[in-house]
C-alpha cells in the first residue's frame, strides 16, 4: 500500500509540473487583486497568477495539517479513555473469575439435591 502511494504522490508530481511548464506563458500573466469593504479598500500590486496558485496550495495544506493534528490529538485522547477502561473492565472480570465457588449460590444444586 505504501508503494502505492508513492506512485500516486510522483505521478501528481509529475502531472503538476508538466501543467505548469505547458502553461508557462498564462501562469506569468499578471492579476491585481481588489476588496471594496464599505469605506475601506484594498488593492494590491500586480502577482503573477502562479504564485497565486501557489500561495492557495501551501494555506490549503497548512489548513489541512491543522486539521488532521486536531483530529490525531482528539481520538490520541478517546483512545487513552478506552484504553484504561477496558484495563479497569478487565481487572473487574479477573477478580469475578478468582471469587470462589459456592454451591448455595447456583439454584441449579438446590434444585438437584431436592431429586435425589
């Protein structure tokens, strides 16, 4: 499954820089980005589209780093509360198998000794 991977990350690899190779030309062009919030505005300087393109890849990463850690810390915490509950269930389970066997406690042997 691993190599799999691998093999999936380099054929993404390989198709991301044979699109902007081909697209050299386009992804240079130049776009001014604008923001008009009620009184305030914003305009900034002229960026190639690339590093815009760029910029959106490394904060979507970013954003999905944080995310998954989050998720990862979550269930590290879920599994620890498991974990030392199956351990307090097991050793209730141990201490009911060690109890000793008393024949007054089962209604079967009252309900044998009655027969005979």
């Amino acid at each position: 499954m691993r190599y799999l991977k691998v093999l999936a990350l380099v054929i993404l690899f390989f198709v991301s820089m044979v699109f902007f190779i081909q697209n050299t030309p386009e992804l240079s062009k130049e776009v001014t980005l604008s923001m008009a919030l009620l009184d305030f505005k914003f305009t900034s300087q002229p960026l190639p589209y690339y590093l815009l393109i760029l910029v959106a890849f490394c904060a979507g990463s970013f954003i999905c780093l944080f995310y998954f850690m989050a998720d990862k810390i979550r269930l590290s915490g879920q599994l620890r509360t498991c974990r030392t509950k199956m351990s307090n269930l097991e050793q209730e389970v141990n201490s009911l198998r060690n109890l000793p066997l008393d024949e007054k406690n089962y209604p079967s042997a009252d309900e044998s000794d009655d027969k005979s």
